[in-house]
C-alpha cells in the first residue's frame, strides 16, 4: 500500500521548520571515509585495517568474556571503534583531516590500544575525595574497562574532569598534611576528605603559621584564645602559602575567599568556641581536626581534674574517670582494653574494637613510625581507677612483650602481627 501523501519539498522548507541533519556515526569512521574521499587514507590502509579489525575483535571478546559467543563479538566490535575513535578525539580535538592524518600514520590495533590506555589512566584517577575511601573505591580493572569501554566521548570527557578536579584536591591536602606532619595513614583512619584539609590546611596556616603539627581540638581551641586576646598581633590577610607547588596553587586558590570569611567568624570574641570543635558541629564536618588520643591527657593534667598534695611534690591524687568511661566505652574486658592501649601507643584515635583493614592500618604505621607503649602506661596511671592500675599495667606489659612481630618486617603478609591481634585485641572480621 502506497501513502497518498506527498514527500515534502525541501524548497518549501522555512528557516524555522528546516530540520538539521545529525551525523551519529562513530568518529572512526567519519575520520576514514573523510581520509578516502580527500585521499588521505590509502587503499592499502583501508586493506590493513580491513585485516585487523577481525583480529583485534577477538582479543578484545576474549578479554572481557569469551570469542566463541556473536553477541560477544558484536560488543568487541563496539568496543574497538569506540577506542580508536576516542583515542582519535583526543589526539585531533576533533578535527577529521588530523585524525584522518594519524589513522594514515598508525595502524588500527596501536589506536585502539591508545585508547584503551586512555581509559587506564581514567580508571587509575581516584573517584572519591575522601580519603577512608581511596584504597577501596572503584570495581576491578576489567569491570571498569568493560563499562567505559562502550561509553561515549562526552561522558569520558565529563568523569576526567570530574577525576582530575578530584586529585588535584587530594594532592593539595597531602601537601598541606606534609607541611604539618600529618600522614596518610591519619587521614585514612580520620576519614578526611580532601576538601576539608584543605580548607583547615589554609585557615591553620594563616592562624599559626610556626605550628609543626596539625591540630587537634584542643590545641585549635587554644590558638583562637590566644588570638582573640591579642587581635592586633593576629594575621591579616589570608592567601595561598608559599613555596606551595605552582601547579597546586590552582586547586588552592578557589579556597582562600571562603576560608577567609570563616577566619573572621572563627575570630570573632562573640562566636561561641566550644559548639564550633563540637565533633558533630557544622564546623568540624567542613573543616578537619585529627582526634588525637593524648590531647585529653595533656588537658588532663592541666585541669582541675589533676589535684597536688599539700606538698607540693608533684604527686597526683586519683584522677576522675570520665576520661576512661569515654576511652573505653564502658567495656572493660582484656581484649576491649587492650585495643584501645595499642591505638594509645600507635598514637592512632583510641578504640576498642578494629575492623580487620584497620587493625593492618596500624601494624603497617608502627612499622613505619615507630610505637610508644609507655603512654598507655601514663594513661592507665592517670585514669584508671586505682584498684585496677596494677592489673592493667601487668596485662598491657604482657601484650608488649609479646608484640614484638608488629615490628618484625620479617613478616611482610603481616600474617603474625594479625594473628596476635585477633588473639589479644577485638579485631571484628
């Protein structure tokens, strides 16, 4: 049956009802036919890639499933013209007489395998700028090549921007953790995230700029005391540090206007201290502050909590046990104790019970810097209840003795030390 209905005539067609013609071809294979029609392309090149195709097309099947499957072949068939096409997009920025140019120079299979390294280095990038995620994010290789292999150039183009923004970030916080002797590991078990060490790597420059470690709580409650007594002799205006890498000072700068508008509230003599480092607060899920398992101690010592004799000979009473009702959790079994001696000792945020990546966390950073058992000692003396302190010394003088293998890189699996921990600490598998 024929229609009645007249075809249009394209000379009727008005500015506004003239429809314009989209060209949805992969860019391979308008970059060839261009090269063949303008004779960049020559027929022996369109015979070599003719004879590659086929070939690459099974290794690419078999790579991610099997070759023996024709639906598998058809997505391998997808799969390389969208590599070479990305690989071609990138080297030409699109322009089909250069990447008619470099299919002429370069054989098909070396483009696809371009593109395909293309999309290695985007995978590598981290996804996610929180650093408790960076060892754990992200599907294995194969899955992710699987994905973006059959994604278009527009959303390759969008997630590297979105990556590369990413770290960026991490490298300009680990720059500024460097600065002030924070480590990786810390900020894994802290769960910062990038943005957030950035913004207090700006702000605690600006306010101590002498300082040599980052600050906790009680020492960033501290400086703004002193900053607020004295705001004559306080900074003034707040900018990118020196000597900080040029290429970082991008990522950076974007952050100076915000943080120096928090500085002036952080200042203020009216805004009150005590709900700004609240751990939950507005402030702290912005701005990163490491929990520092002695900072307690040391205001311990400095506070009424800690009373002299009449003596005056320094020796100190039983001391309040909030401190160790908070510490412990209200758990006060060996293996709950004994977790939280060994953070105390590894200077790592006090628990009482390790997920098992966390516990080889710490192994791997007292290998790296080194343990000191004596203050779960100092703790035990200031805070335990004095009935218990011996107790508790000899337990924790037992598990020191025995935990020399956390510091044996003989045992390089950690096989050892993680057994000793799930035999004497609460590891939860």
């Amino acid at each position: 049956m024929t229609s009645s209905v007249s075809p249009p005539n394209p000379a009727d067609a008005t500015p506004s009802s003239a429809i314009s013609l989209h060209d949805a071809r992969p860019f391979f294979e308008k970059a060839l036919v261009h090269g063949i029609e303008h004779g960049i392309v020559p027929p022996e090149k369109v015979d070599a890639i003719e004879a590659d195709a086929p070939k690459g097309m099974v290794q690419v099947a078999r790579y991610f499933g099997t070759e023996f499957l024709r639906p598998e072949l058809e997505k391998a068939r997808e799969r390389m013209v969208n590599l070479v096409s990305l690989d071609l997009l990138e080297e030409s920025a699109g322009d089909l007489g250069r990447a008619a140019l470099l299919l002429r120079e370069h054989s098909f299979l070396s483009r696809s395998k371009a593109g395909s390294d293309r999309l290695r280095r985007l995978i590598a990038l981290p996804q996610n700028s929180n650093f408790g995620f960076l060892s754990t994010t992200g599907e294995p290789d194969v899955q992710q090549l699987s994905v973006w292999s059959l994604r278009s150039h527009a959303e390759y183009r969008a997630e590297l921007a979105r990556r590369t923004a990413i770290a960026g970030a991490i490298a300009a916080a680990m720059w500024f953790a460097e600065q002030f002797g924070l480590d990786e590991t810390a900020l894994e078990e802290g769960g910062a995230d990038a943005e957030g060490v950035i913004r207090m790597g700006l702000l605690w420059h600006w306010m101590h700029p002498a300082a040599e470690h980052w600050p906790h709580a009680a020492a960033f409650e501290k400086r703004v005391a002193t900053l607020r007594r004295k705001p004559a002799k306080g900074p003034q205006e707040l900018d990118v540090p020196a000597g900080m890498p040029p290429e970082l000072v991008p990522v950076v700068r974007p952050w100076v206007a915000p943080v120096q508008a928090e500085a002036a509230r952080v200042l203020d003599p009216a805004a009150p201290l005590a709900p700004m480092v609240r751990p939950l607060g507005s402030f702290r899920a912005r701005y990163f502050l490491v929990d520092d398992p002695l900072a307690e101690l040391d205001e311990h010592y400095r506070s009424a909590d800690v009373l002299l004799d009449e003596s005056g000979d320094g020796e100190t009473l039983a001391p309040a046990s909030k401190t160790w009702e908070r510490a412990t959790q209200g758990h006060d079994d060996e293996h709950s104790l004994l977790t939280m001696f060994l953070c105390l000792a590894a200077g790592t945020p006090k628990k009482t019970v390790l997920t098992e990546k966390l516990a080889a966390s710490l192994v791997r950073r007292v290998r790296k810097l080194g343990w000191q058992p004596e203050r779960a000692s100092e703790f035990i003396l200031a805070h335990a209840a004095e009935g218990y302190r011996a107790a508790y010394l000899e337990l924790w003088s037992a598990f020191v003795t025995e935990a020399r293998v956390l510091l044996d890189d003989r045992d390089s699996g950690l096989h050892e030390a993680m057994a000793l921990l799930r035999r004497e600490c609460h590891v939860a598998g």
